[in-house]
C-alpha cells in the first residue's frame, strides 16, 4: 500500500519536474524577447492577476491558497533573476 502511494507521489514529481522546465523554457523566450524589445523584466502588474488567479484555483482544488502563492512567488522572483540576466547580456 504504502509502495503505490510513493510510487504515485513519484510520478507526480517527475511531472511536476517537466511542467517546471517547460515553464522556465518558454520565460526564458519571454526574457529574450524582453530585452531585445527593452521592456522591464518585472511586469508587477502582470504578477499580482496571476498570484490572485493561481490563489483562486488552489481554493476551488481546496490547495492551501498561502502555500500556493509562496510557490509562485518563488518561481516568479526566478523568473524575473532570469529575465534581468538577459538584460545584461
């Protein structure tokens, strides 16, 4: 019993582990596309609808709204090192 519930929480991982790149590959274009176009890499605005969205769904999937946030914000303060990199050149 408890072997099926490590190996799903594994391939949940490995998922997660994909979304994640996949993610970063396409902000990574995004931060490309940002610095030849002279745009800032931190866009607050943007930022605070997604956190407010991404809040909301982790209520309607009864996911800690709080945690949720910490681990977009995470991902985004990541985000905007990369996007600022990219600036530099």
């Amino acid at each position: 019993m408890l072997s099926a519930f490590r190996k799903s929480i594994d391939n949940i991982d490995a998922a997660l582990i994909h979304m994640l790149a996949e993610r970063f590959r396409i902000t990574q274009a995004v931060g490309e596309y940002k610095a030849k176009a002279t745009l800032p890499p931190a866009d607050p605005g943007r930022e605070a609808r997604q956190v407010a969205r991404l809040r909301k769904l982790s209520e309607e999937a009864d996911l800690d709204p709080e945690f949720s946030e910490k681990f977009l914000r995470f991902i985004i303060d990541e985000v905007i090192r990369h996007h600022e990199k990219a600036q530099q050149g």
